[in-house]
C-alpha cells in the first residue's frame, strides 16, 4: 500500500486559482491544478492507494466551509481519502469547530502559520493545541521557511515541550528550506514528519540520513498536491538508500498508525 501523507485539494470552482497563488508564494512550478479528481487520477495511475487531503483558512471565515467540504469529499470516497480539518487561531469558536472536525470523522487539523501569519508557539493558538490533544487529533503544522519565522523549527518545539501529548507531524522533515536544522532539533523526539516537498532539494543520500536522526518509525511519504508529481516524487523516493522494511513503514504504516486505521 502507498499513502499520500500530504495532499491539499480545493472545491473546483477555485482550484486553479488556489494552486497558482501556491505556487506564487513559493515562487515555484505547481504541477497541478489543486482539484479532487485531478488527484485522484494522477495518484491512481502512480500507484497511489489512499490520500489525507486537508486544506488551509488563510482567514477564519474559511474554517468552517473548508471542513465542510473535506468531509463531504470524504464521504464521497471513503476508501480513497483520509481527512484533515482546517483551523485558524482568530476562530470564534476554536473548542465547538475542533469538536465539530472530530464528529465529522475527520482524523487530524492542518495549520500553515506562514499563510496564516502566526507564530505557531502564540498563545491565541494554545486552544487549537489543547482540544486536538484532548480529543487525539494531530495536528499537521507546515514547518520551516527562511524568509519567515512563524513557523521555524524552534517554535514547532516550543509547542512540543508545551503540549507533550499532542500528536505532531512536522511537515517537510520539519524545516522546509532549512531540512538539517529541522531533523537536528526533532533526532527521535517522537514528532511524525514527513519527506513531501523536500527530496527534489537533497541528495538521496541526505535525505536518507534526514529519516534516520528524526527516526524512520516516523517519516512518511507525500507529494504535497498539487505541488509535486506523485509519480516523479515515489521516483525520487525509490532513489533512497533504504531497505524494504524502511520503505514499508514509510509509504503506509507510519501513516496507517498515526490515524489508528
């Protein structure tokens, strides 16, 4: 089986436009057009089994229409699509909306401070931290971004010191741009990563050594759609000096026990 850890998919009406203002805050290709289908189709015919798709509320009034659609994507295809909801600390209701995201089914929360302009170790988003740990939701933060400090390694451990039981994964071996100073902080801290939007800038090798010091029970695969090609990230991925039961546990069961499926 090979999971998707890290794919953001938007309703079709704004999709494209959604992906392109993705790729303009990265100054990058985006290789997709961000919808539902398109993910499927491609991730299909890559080999790819199942996907946690989430999305991002850049503002709060995004919160509750992003979770809604998640989940009714969801229940659309319940054997294809694991869910993650959206939240934002400006929320009226963080406690009601957080309760809500658990009733839907949804199996986890997405936060990206550096879109939604936070520093993840603010107080405000103390709420989000407390009712995801106490109702065992993850939280999946976008960690790491050299032009900005909202989300840097160092702030996602302050969260993880404050708040021991949450269940974390720091996205992007938890330092986007700045990968070695993620993995150095979080050497078997018993923070979930993953390798998505990271192995097109480092050397198979590194990234190997990357999953090693966070600890390979942790990492798992994502493309981040619509970023990434699946098909040319599993390519990158096979690259890896691993072994098979390496590749096992990162391309599913990592995955599979982080969401007890």
């Amino acid at each position: 089986m090979i999971i998707d850890a890290h794919a953001h998919i938007f309703p079709n009406k704004i999709a494209e436009k959604a992906a392109t203002g993705i790729g303009s805050f990265y100054d990058m290709k985006v290789d997709y057009n961000g919808t539902l289908e398109t993910l499927l189709r491609e991730g299909g015919e890559a080999g790819v089994d199942r996907f946690i798709v989430q999305s991002v509320a850049t503002v709060p009034t995004q919160v509750v229409s992003i979770n809604n659609f998640i989940a009714q994507s969801v229940e659309k295809f319940p054997d294809k699509l694991i869910g993650f909801g959206a939240m934002h600390p400006d929320f009226e209701d963080i406690e009601g909306e957080i309760e809500r995201i658990y009733a839907l089914g949804l199996k986890g929360i997405k936060l990206h401070s550096d879109f939604q302009k936070f520093n993840i170790d603010d107080e405000k988003a103390f709420p989000i931290y407390e009712n995801a740990q106490r109702l065992g939701l993850p939280i999946l933060f976008h960690i790491g971004d050299s032009r900005y400090d909202y989300s840097s390694p160092e702030r996602l451990l302050n969260v993880v010191k404050k708040f021991p039981n949450l269940t974390v994964i720091g996205a992007h071996f938890a330092g986007w741009s700045m990968w070695d100073r993620g993995a150095e902080l979080f050497d078997h801290s018993g923070i979930y990563t993953d390798c998505s939007s990271s192995l097109y800038a480092m050397t198979p090798e590194h990234a190997a050594e990357l999953i090693r010091k966070i600890g390979v029970h942790r990492v798992m695969w994502g493309t981040d759609y619509p970023m990434w090609s699946a098909k040319e990230e599993l390519e990158r991925f096979d690259r890896l000096p691993l072994t098979d039961r390496e590749r096992e546990l990162i391309l599913s069961e990592n995955a599979l026990r982080l969401i007890k499926a």
